[in-house]
C-alpha cells in the first residue's frame, strides 16, 4: 500500500481538471516551530485546488508545505505520496487549505492534452474492442482492480467503478451506462492515482457494465497507467464472463 489519503480529497483530486505541465516551484514544511529550509520542485500536472509534485526530498501524508512560484505562496497538504522504493518515489500531490493556488494564471491559459493510444497491429475501424477477438490486444494482460471511476459524457458525469483493466481498456460498472459506439472521457481513481483517457464503449454486460477501449491518455498519465498494471500483477483475468453484445443507435441505456 503506499499510503492513506483522504476520501473527500480524493475524490476532489478526480474530478477536478488537471493539466500535466512542468513549473519549478519552491516548497517547505510548516511545522510548529515555522517553516523549514526551502526546497525546489517541479510540477508533474496541476489543476484548481493543488498539483503533483516531483521533488527530491521525502514527505509524508498528512503534512503541511509552503509552495511558493515567483511572489505567489499557498500553505498546502501533502494527501498522497509515492513510496521512496517505487517508480513514483519523490512524486507528491498537494491540496491547498489556505490561499490561492501559485499556478492559477497557467490554468486559465491551459487545458488537458491528450496523446493517441498506440496499439499493435491493425488500426482503427477494425473489431478491436476491448475483450473482442483479435489475438494480438487478447495477449495483453487483464487485471482485476477495485477503483473509482467517473464517465464523463459533455457536461453529464456519472459515477462508476472500474472492475478489470489492461493497457489498452477496462470493464467499468456506472450508473449510467452508454451504447457501443458512444465516445466519452473516463477518469480512473486506482490506488490513490488519477488517470485520465478518452474511451469507446465496445460492449455492454448484463446492462449494468460496459467494456470500455481507450482511444486517447492523458499527457503525462502513461506512467501511472503501467504502474497500477504492475502492481495488478498478481490479479490477472484469464477468462471473461459471457456478455450481451447491443447494436443500437447511441444513446444512454434507459
């Protein structure tokens, strides 16, 4: 496990728009006895209430920081952290609890980039789908997983979650689910990382899941895809259950 986080934090880190961009900025502990010696760091992604951070020094959950950029400072707590002996170590998100965030500015000028999925073999528009039959995707491994999951569809989001994942797509249970065919954008919530794609429903299960094919990832967010698969290692579907193929017009299922 690599660490705890708060739920309701969590979940504002999901849901909020997160932009992956690189700004150095200077961070330091708040403590009882003020603030400790500064510390440089550099932005992984940042959204409206804190950022991941990359830094070479060691924090825990639960602590104060001072982040400071140029003459703007926000007094932030750290609410995840990667363990100091996994690819992620020296990475850190942080939520501001006083004070606007240092990257507001950026923000207004920014929005997610999304970088195309590459995939093996025969391109779009052939029956690629995500637990479809084409042999070079089925050699992929599949993983069970128990995360979080928001489809986001326009302006409507659902709330979800995602049951199996692999490189290349995921089984999600949501609230509403939506016709093969439908394009939308999913956010993932596993082991306390944000991962966000741009996805295609390719078949639906027992009218209450769908099995879902990434088509975009969000800059930035390739990494974290394959560390939550290497830590699924030891959970990998070897077979999926039967399910109800729907060729309907596309609509939200009702």
């Amino acid at each position: 496990m690599e660490s705890t986080s708060n739920p309701a934090t969590a979940d504002g880190l999901l849901t909020s728009k997160v932009v992956h961009l690189a700004l150095p900025v200077r961070w330091s502990l708040v403590g009882q006895e003020g603030r400790g010696q500064a510390e440089m760091a550099c932005t992984y992604d940042i959204h409206p209430h804190g950022a991941r951070l990359l830094s070479a020094r060691h924090v825990n959950v639960g602590e104060l920081v001072m982040v400071e950029r140029g003459r703007n400072k926000a007094i932030c707590q750290v609410v995840w952290a990667g363990h100091p002996d996994s690819p992620l170590r020296g990475q850190f998100s942080v939520q501001c609890v006083e004070g606007r965030t240092p990257w507001e500015e950026e923000l207004r000028h920014m929005e997610e980039q999304y970088q195309p999925i590459i995939l093996d073999g025969p391109r779009r528009g052939s029956a690629r789908g995500f637990g479809g039959a084409e042999a070079n995707r089925r050699r992929r491994p599949r993983f069970y997983v128990d995360g979080g999951a928001e489809v986001i569809v326009g302006v409507q989001r659902a709330e979800g979650q995602v049951q199996q994942i692999s490189e290349y797509g995921a089984r999600i249970a949501a609230t509403e689910v939506l016709r093969p065919g439908r394009d939308f954008r999913l956010m993932l919530n596993m082991f306390d990382i944000s991962v966000a794609v741009k996805a295609q429903v390719k078949y639906l299960v027992d009218k209450v899941g769908m099995g879902v094919e990434f088509q975009e990832i969000r800059r930035g967010d390739r990494p974290l895809l394959n560390y939550v698969l290497s830590k699924l290692r030891t959970k990998r579907v070897e077979e999926f259950a039967e399910v109800e193929v729907v060729r309907e017009p596309l609509a939200v299922a009702g």
